[in-house]
C-alpha cells in the first residue's frame, strides 16, 4: 500500500506487465489482517516476474462492480493511458500494496498480499482493495503490475531502524526475511493486540494503538525516545503524518536524507 514514493533510488524490476493471476487462498489472519494468496499460470507471468524480496510492491487490478473481466493494460509503459482510455465501465480499480511473501509453485509464482481492515465507525470495513479482500474467494480473478521495491539500503555494518504502522508491517516481514538475521531495530505500531505476529530474525519493540486514537500516537513515545546512531539506515512507512515525525526524528540525530527510505501509505478519512 503505497499512496506516494518518497524516494528516486526505488529498485525497479528488470521486466513488468499486467498479468493476469487467480486468488488461492483467503485466510483473516487477526482483526486486523486478511491475506489473499494469489498465482499466475500464464507461463509468461512465471518468466517474466522476478521476486526481489524486502518490501517489494505492486498495483493491484480489481474487477468494478459492473465488470469482472481485467482488460489487457500491458506492459509496464504506457499502461496507466491505456487504463484511463478504458471505458469506465470496464476500467478496473487500482490499489497499491506489498507482496508479503513469495514462493514458486509448480513452475510459476504463488504471492501473499496482506491487507489491512480497518473498520469505520458504524462497523464497516474502510476502502475498496480491503473490502474486495474480505469477500474475496478462491478463483477470483485480478491483475498485478510488479513495481519493485522502496528499500535500497545494501547490506553493511551500519545500524538499521525500522519504523512502520499496520500497514507497513507486510512489507517490514519480506524485509526481516530479507534481512536473514541481520541485527535491526524494528518499532511497529498495530491497532489490535491479535495482530501482533512474530517477525524471522526479529525481536520488535510492539505498540497497540488505542480504539479511536491518531494512528502513529501509540508508537511515537518509542520513536521519539529512542536513540539513534548517526550512521544509521532509516526505514520509515505508514501514515503520513505519524511517518513525517518519525522521518524528522532520525532526521534531527543526524541521519542524511540520503540514508533514508520513507513513504506515507495512507491518511485516515475524513470524518
């Protein structure tokens, strides 16, 4: 989930298209999380996709209401005019968000893509990708565009901070994989106790957002307490608020911008 890029060092990938892939697999992994499993059997997909790990991003194409075919957007140039010159009848939702987890299965790609529900205050889940997510079933047909990956930090000795909401926490996972036991400091905020969850080769300092607070308040104590090596690497996604006082903290300790991976994800709603 990726509302702007902060960032012109982004990874990009080698090839990219629209393919078309298939929901496996529905699992609602806590209040807070439900993980769509989707796979592509085109053996096009299967060549051409290249799982570059840490938080690693895509588009996401669902089907409108009125439509449940994904027209054939292409290839990665030019897409976005051939979408907006689709009928919009016909023109399928976009949404941004991180793959979780990749494997290859039976020759081809199988990816988790972790959605986060937050539910508004009449008890309805917020947002369309979320609200697809929660009735999706297996055999429902999307389309992905692979984006690469905002992380650009290269493996040294250099302490690492990693400092995410909810909605950054899929694409902090892939980064703990990636990572492969490499020390980090990981301060995570959730909105529910459930969706605390164990990280590979990582020991994160946990804050659980109280019901109706700013999202970033139940973390920003931590963030603000914490002391930072100059010669640190910076990870910072999530809200954009709660992520800009994060951004300016390691900032302030003397960390350059250029040490720096951030991103806002998203804004609450207006009331």
């Amino acid at each position: 989930m990726a509302e702007q890029l902060a960032s012109e060092r982004d990874v990009k990938p080698a090839r990219a298209s629209v393919r078309d892939v298939t929901v496996r697999a529905v699992q609602r992994l806590s209040s807070g999380f439900v993980r769509i499993t989707v796979g592509g059997d085109d053996p096009e997909f299967a060549d051409e996709f290249d799982y570059l790990g840490y938080d690693q991003w895509l588009r996401l194409f669902l089907p409108n209401e009125a439509s449940t075919s994904i027209p054939p957007y292409g290839d990665i140039e030019g897409w976005y005019g051939r979408w907006t010159a689709t009928d919009p009848d016909r023109r399928t939702v976009i949404r941004n968000y991180t793959i979780r987890d990749a494997r290859r299965v039976d020759g081809s790609w199988e990816l988790d893509i972790d959605f986060v529900v937050h539910a508004g205050p009449s008890g309805q889940v917020e947002g369309i990708a979320a609200n697809w997510a929660c009735n999706a079933a297996p055999g429902d047909r999307l389309a992905i565009l692979d984006q690469g990956r905002i992380f650009t930090h290269q493996p040294d000795d250099r302490p690492i901070v990693i400092i995410a909401d909810e909605s950054g926490l899929p694409g902090v996972e892939g980064i703990a994989r990636s990572l492969d036991g490499r020390p980090a400091q990981y301060l995570l905020e959730v909105p529910h106790a459930d969706d605390v969850r164990d990280l590979v080769g990582a020991d994160p300092v946990w804050a659980v957002r109280q019901p109706g607070t700013m999202p970033g308040s139940a973390l920003l104590f931590h963030v603000l307490e914490l002391q930072v090596d100059p010669e640190s690497l910076g990870y910072v996604v999530g809200e954009a608020s709660f992520m800009v006082a994060a951004r300016n903290h390691l900032r302030s300790a003397g960390v350059p911008k250029s040490r720096l991976d951030f991103c806002a994800y998203w804004r609450p709603l207006d009331d």
